[in-house]
C-alpha cells in the first residue's frame, strides 16, 4: 500500500515541480523589465505597470487562476485554454508566471535601488558606459542583495503550487487526497507534506550555498 | 593659455542659487584648492566639471577646446559626455570603491572596460606601489581601513592618466591619523607634477600644497587667486574674519 500511494503522489509531485520550475523559468527574466518599466520617467509605461503590480500583489492568487482560466471564456466567449488537463496546465502557468513576476519585479526594484549613488558615478567619473556600468558594476551588487528574499518567494512557490488544485491541475495535494475518495484513508494527504518538506529543504540548501559564494565581499 | 578656464559658471536647482557666476583658471602642474564653509557650492562645483551635474550657464574651456558651454550642451550625446570626462579624474569622499573587486581589480577595470588594455596588472601594481598598499592588492575594500580605500580611490583615478585629478573632500570621512596618510599621498602627487584641484576644510594643508586658490562662500566667489594673496595676507575681509575665527576655536 505504501509503495503505490508513494507511486501515486510521486506523479502528482512530478506536476508540482513541473509548475515549479517553468513558473520560475518565465517570472525570474520577465520581473526585469516589468521592473526597469516601473522605474521609468515615462508615465505611460511606468503607470499601466504599476497598476498591474498592484492588481496582482492585493488580490489573491486563487482568485487570479480562476479568473485567468474561467474569464476568457466568460468575457469573450472563448475557451482559450481548452477544456483538456493541458489546457488547465497552461492557464494556471500563465497565472503563476504573471503573479511571481510582478514579486520579482518589486524585489529586484529594491535591490537596484539600494545601490549607493557613489557606485554609479564612480563609474561615470571613470568613463564606463551605462551598460558597463549595469553589467560590471551593478548587477553582482544586486543579486547578493536579492537572493535572500528571492529564496523567500521561491519557498513560498512551492506551496503556492497547490492552489493550481482549485482548477483541476492534478498536483500533489490532490493525488493525495483522491485516497480519500477511493481508498477511504487520509494518511496518503498528510504524506505529501513529506515531500514539500524534502523539496523546501534542498531549496534552502541551495540558496544558503549561493549566499555563501557571495559573502566574500560586502 | 591656461590648462583649465572656467568661466562664470552658474547652477541652480529650483530657485536656489548654489553657484553664482563662478570663475578661475589653472596652469598645467598647478594645484588649486577649493575652501568655503560646508554648502557654500564647492563640491557641486567639482562635480560640474565632471559632468555629474550640468550647469545652467557658463563656459568651461580645457586645453584651448570648449569643454562645456551653456549652448552646446543639450547636442552632446552619452558618448561624448563621457569621452569629456575622461579629461579629469574624480575622487569622492565616500571612496566608492566596488566592493566585489579587490584593490588591484578596482584600479584595473577602467583600464579594461574603457581603455581597452589588455596588459593592466603591471601598471596597476605599479600605482598600488606608489599609494604604498603593495600589501594590500589583493584584499577587497571592506578588507582596508578608510586611509587605505581613499588611496586605492587615488590609485584607481590615476590609472586612466587624467588631466585634471579633482579631489571632493578626500580626508572628511576619515579619523585624523588616517587623515595623514591620504593627505601625505596627495602632497607628493603635487610635487610630482600632477594637476589637481582639491575641495577640502583643511586650510593649513591647503595653504601647503597649492598654488592657487578659490574660496568660495553661500555659492559666491569671495576671492581667487595664489595662496599668498587669498589666505597669507588676505585682501578679502570676509576671508580675514572666517581665517581668525577658525584660528581661535
């Protein structure tokens, strides 16, 4: 028994790290230049995208999968994703994607922003490039300030995923819960703490390793 | 002709005057100090000539070339802004060193990104040398006491050979006996025939090191000229009465 719940949820976990991974492969690039955006003097791109950051960190992120899978078809009339578990795959990525992203954004806006002043005209002064002066100067500076809360939002990520449950993607938490219906026990969904816990766990190794390389200046 | 003419430069932000139709020239190998009370322009005027501020009116002529006029300003791209800066060297009081490189990368990569060299570890030991951090090289700044940063500071503005090395109150965030050390470094570039301009509070040193000197008060010019005329025998009064009541606190 405890072999083919482990088998069962083992596949609903596949899922997870499948949303996990693609959530951050999209958001971590695409916060940059909603950042930088959000950081412009020109109204008519700073505005829009500042009201995107807000919409999405005030509202909850189930009420944004469900709106972001259910609206299409609601609004306009057109089922966009599909009524296939690929197509709820697909929705609840865009969904994820767009919420961390807009996270990111605000973390990496922070962290450009604590830069000193001094490092920027240190590189004016010795005749660098703005682009060198990002690239070479800059972006290090940058991401040993973020990584920590990066490392927050990414755990936080991996429990975030469960809510994909709320429009039918089969992750983890719902393998373990189909044991209920089926098998009338209950253990299988408290096991697959287990494996958010293994997962969180390499996570926070990992990061502590990358904060660990950067610590060798201030 | 002079190295560097600056003339009538005037700054304001907003409705605030911060320098008023300031003007001085420099001789090439000559060091000028720059002295006033803190917030009367001496540092936004440094910075004006490293185009880190623009002013709103004036000339500034380097080598007999228009290094920046009121008018041609608004034509000059990122680009030329920064083959102009190159022509003087800016040293901050705050050091602003990167802390990811060490010493001897800090004095380096200028030399790469900018100068394009590819051989700049000799020339960078060679300054290290010469600032006296040959023991130091490969530590990162947070490594150094502030005496050692400001040097390696000094070290990485000379690297790219600047006509004119400006100094923005390089002593005002160090202890005084780390003070020494930095202000030591700069009285030998003086003697070694660098060209330098100084924004300082130390009047004595000033009186040492330079050869000319402007002092400035509430963004106004109150004098100009050699060390003799403007802090010896002072023959401006403002000047007198700010020298004595320094003297005797």
């Amino acid at each position: 028994m405890f072999t083919s719940v482990t088998l069962a949820l083992w596949q609903g976990f596949l899922v997870t790290i499948k949303l996990f991974a693609l959530t951050l492969l999209f958001s971590l690039p695409l916060g940059l230049p909603i950042a930088i955006g959000a950081m412009s003097n020109n109204k008519i791109i700073k505005l829009p995208l500042q009201f995107l950051i807000w919409v999405i960190r005030g509202t909850p992120l189930m009420l944004q999968l469900l709106v972001i899978y259910y609206g299409p078809g609601i609004f306009f009339g057109i089922n966009i994703w599909g009524t296939g578990e690929n197509g709820r795959f697909i929705a609840s990525l865009v969904a994820f994607v767009v919420n961390y992203a807009c996270y990111f954004a605000e973390i990496y806006r922070g962290g450009i922003q604590s830069i000193p002043v001094g490092q920027f005209e240190a590189g004016k002064v010795l005749g660098m490039t703005s682009f060198q002066i990002m690239k070479d100067i800059v972006l290090l500076q940058v991401i040993k300030k973020i990584i920590p809360p990066i490392s927050n939002e990414v755990i936080t990520l991996v429990k975030d995923t469960s809510l994909a449950r709320v429009i039918a993607v089969y992750e983890i938490i719902w393998s373990g819960q189909a044991f209920i219906k089926s098998n009338g026990i209950i253990w299988p969904l408290f096991y697959t703490g287990a494996f958010y816990l293994l997962f969180s766990f390499l996570l926070t190794v990992g990061f502590a390793k990358m904060e660990k390389k950067l610590s060798y200046f201030r | 002709m002079a190295l560097l003419e600056v003339r009538n430069i005037t700054k304001t932000y907003g409705s605030e005057t911060v320098l008023n139709n300031i003007s001085f020239d420099l001789e090439k190998f000559e060091t000028l100090s720059i002295l006033g009370s803190s917030g009367s322009g001496k540092t936004t005027l440094l910075r004006c000539l490293n185009y880190l501020e623009i002013p709103d009116d004036g000339e500034i002529i380097l080598d007999n070339e228009v290094y920046f006029s009121k008018d041609k300003v608004s034509t000059y791209d990122e680009d030329t802004i920064r083959q102009k800066r190159l022509h003087f060297g800016m040293v901050f009081q705050q050091f602003n060193l990167f802390p990811q490189y060490t010493a001897l990368e800090n004095v380096q990569l200028a030399l790469k990104l900018v100068k394009k060299e590819k051989d700049t570890q000799d020339k960078a030991i060679e300054l290290l040398k010469k600032m006296g951090l040959e023991n130091r090289m490969d530590h990162y700044p947070h490594q150094l006491s502030g005496g050692q940063q400001q040097r390696v500071a000094i070290a990485r503005a000379l690297a790219l050979e600047p006509d004119i090395l400006c100094f923005d109150e390089p002593t005002s965030a160090l202890d005084p006996e780390l003070t020494s050390e930095v202000l030591k470094v700069i009285k030998e570039l003086a003697n070694s025939k660098t060209t330098m301009i100084i924004v300082t509070h130390e009047i004595n040193f000033a009186k040492e090191v330079s050869d000319k000197i402007l002092f400035m008060d509430n963004a106004e010019q109150l004098d100009f000229g050699s060390v003799q005329e403007v802090l010896i025998n002072p023959r401006n009064q403002r000047i007198e009465e700010f020298l004595n009541s320094n003297k005797s606190e």
